[in-house]
C-alpha cells in the first residue's frame, strides 16, 4: 500500500472531504482484511515522489500488487505512473473523495491507464474494495 503526499494528515484535518480515519487506523483496517484473505500487506506514506518512485521500484520481486492512493500526485505524475509501468506489477488506483466530482484537475488521472482499475469515493472502504479487488485478481477470480 502506497499512500502519497498529505495523506499522513487523513483524520487530523478537513475530515469532511476525507472521514475521521487516521491512515494508521486505515493501514490497520488494511493489514486486518489482509490477513483474512490471506495476504500480507505493508504500508508506506511518503510527501516525496521520488520517495514513492524508489518504492515502486524495490517492490520488484517483493511484492504480488501494488495497492495505491498517490493522492496528489495521481494528476500531476508522469514519474510515478512510468514506475507502475516499468515494474508491470497489478496495480489498484483508490481514493478517499470522488475525484469526478471535485474540481477539474482531479478529473484525470496519469495512474489510472497503466492500473487493472480504480476505486474512488467510497472514503476508508476504497481502500477496502480496493484490496478485495486486487487479490481477486491475483488469484483469478472473474465476477
Ligand atoms: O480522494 C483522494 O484520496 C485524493 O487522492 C486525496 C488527495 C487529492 O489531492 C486527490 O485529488 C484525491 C489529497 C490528500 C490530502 O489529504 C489530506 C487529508 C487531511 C487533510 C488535508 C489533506
């Protein structure tokens, strides 16, 4: 799980754009459903792209899928998404907020073309759906 720029402030501030769960309570509610559906799950917050870029990279061989809500950074990113692209490891985009209903520049994302899907708007629960959808599938479950 990789948590981009601002999303270390999720529950202290603006609750009412983005709930009142911390992103410690979210990593646990994550590492929890991991467990599970048998799964492992690590998390990391990171304010620095080349952070999350260097993330992206070391998952190579470490990681089945790459869960992520690069905030931010989805809409400006190109460094990021060539990460996703250059590691081809099942990506899932999330996020807290609708971004199709917010202001236009959230309307696009450079992750969203190189991700399996995206979930957004369903506040804490997109990270949820987002898993369940990830490990599904990575096991090759088709609904
Ligand atoms: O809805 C999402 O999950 C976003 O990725 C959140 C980003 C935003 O830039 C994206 O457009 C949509 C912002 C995360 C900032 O999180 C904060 C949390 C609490 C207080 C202030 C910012």
């Amino acid at each position: 799980m990789l948590h981009g720029p601002n999303l270390n402030l999720l529950g202290l501030r603006e609750p009412g754009i983005y709930g009142s769960m911390t992103l410690i309570q979210i990593d646990e509610s994550l590492k929890l459903r991991g467990s599970e559906l048998q799964v492992g799950v690590d998390c990391l917050q990171s304010n620095h792209e080349g952070v999350l870029v260097d993330a992206i990279h070391n998952a190579r061989e470490k990681y089945q899928g790459i869960l992520i809500n690069a905030g931010a950074y989805t809409h400006t990113s190109v460094a990021i998404r060539d990460a996703l692209a250059g590691v081809a490891i099942p990506t899932v985009e999330v996020h807290l907020s609708n971004i199709y209903t917010r202001e236009n520049f959230r309307h696009h994302s450079y992750i969203a073309p190189i991700a399996i899907g995206q979930i957004s708007g369903f506040g804490a629960d997109s990270y949820l759906l987002g898993l369940q959808a990830l490990v599904n599938y990575l096991s090759g479950v088709r609904h």
